[in-house]
C-alpha cells in the first residue's frame, strides 16, 4: 500500500499468485493455465447450482437417425 493509492506489486505482476511454501512467481503461461481451471471449476460449480450439466460447451448438431440405414433424415 501507498500513502495515498495501491501500488501493483512488480513481483507477481499483480495478480497475486505465487507458489505455495516460497516466494517464487508463476510464469505468466502457468498464470493463465490456472486462471482458466479456476474459471471452468467457477462455471461447473455456477451449473450444478442452477441444475444445469452442459453450460459452457458448445452444443453439437445430434443426427436423428431416421433415414435409410440409420442415417440423418432430413425431409427432403
């Protein structure tokens, strides 16, 4: 802390992960690997509170296996 204002920490860049047990900074690639399971971990955890399962992929086209053979039946 500044007298006046917060000052950015020059060792972690400000993002305030470092390892566990010593004072050494994650490198800025390791900085965005762990962001991003903290990210996904946050949206399963947001889904099971809504009682939804698939938020955050993408949704496939299913085939509706009734033309001949299994394949897609399209109405044409």
């Amino acid at each position: 802390m500044g007298l006046f204002y917060e000052l950015v920490c020059t060792e972690c860049n400000g993002s305030g992960w470092v390892v566990r047990g010593s004072k050494l900074v994650l490198s800025s690639d390791e900085l965005v690997t762990q962001l991003s399971f903290k990210l996904q971990q946050t949206q399963r955890q947001i889904a099971a509170l809504k009682g939804q399962t698939n938020v955050a992929r993408p949704q496939r086209e299913q085939s509706n296996r009734l033309g001949a053979g299994g394949t897609n039946y399209t109405g044409d």
